[in-house]
C-alpha cells in the first residue's frame, strides 16, 4: 500500500478583505508542496465555498459578527478528493 502524504501549513492573514489579497496568499500556496493551509482573521462574514481553477477556500465566521476573525482553508486543487466534508 502506497503512503500519501498532505503537506499543511497555516497563516495568519489579518484579513482578505483588501483587494488582490486571496490572489497574493494563492500566487504564494500554489505550486508549492503545502496542500492545505489553515486561514486565520480572513474577515469574510459567514460561510461557504469558493471555488477556483488551482485551489478552493472553505472558510467560515460567525454571522453575526462584524466579520472580524473567521477562519478558512486554503485547498490546492491536488488535495481537494481528500475533503470529506465541511
């Protein structure tokens, strides 16, 4: 049986609010060996899923919040048949 491994890393962001942000942590994740990373203080208000060409983001943050904290994760596409539910 062949052993797979998944690479993790985790960031703290301060917010993706700011324009060209999810793009600058993608250009940064992208391509490199780390398939999932841990999003802390995205500041998106509530939850979902975005999904693009080379990764998806799953994040969260409680609603009634003003968006601040929130966290998420930063899936490359590779590793997206790993998620079994979110």
């Amino acid at each position: 049986m062949k052993k797979e491994l998944l690479d993790i890393g985790t960031w703290n962001v301060n917010t993706m609010l700011k324009a060209g942000k999810m793009q600058e942590i993608a250009d940064q994740i992208v391509g490199s060996q780390i398939q999932t990373v841990a999003l802390q203080e995205m500041r998106w208000r509530g939850y979902g899923l975005l999904k693009r060409d080379k990764y998806s983001i799953y994040y969260s943050c409680n609603p009634n919040t003003t968006g601040q904290a929130g966290r998420g994760f930063m899936i490359q596409k590779s590793a997206t048949n790993k998620i079994l539910g979110f």
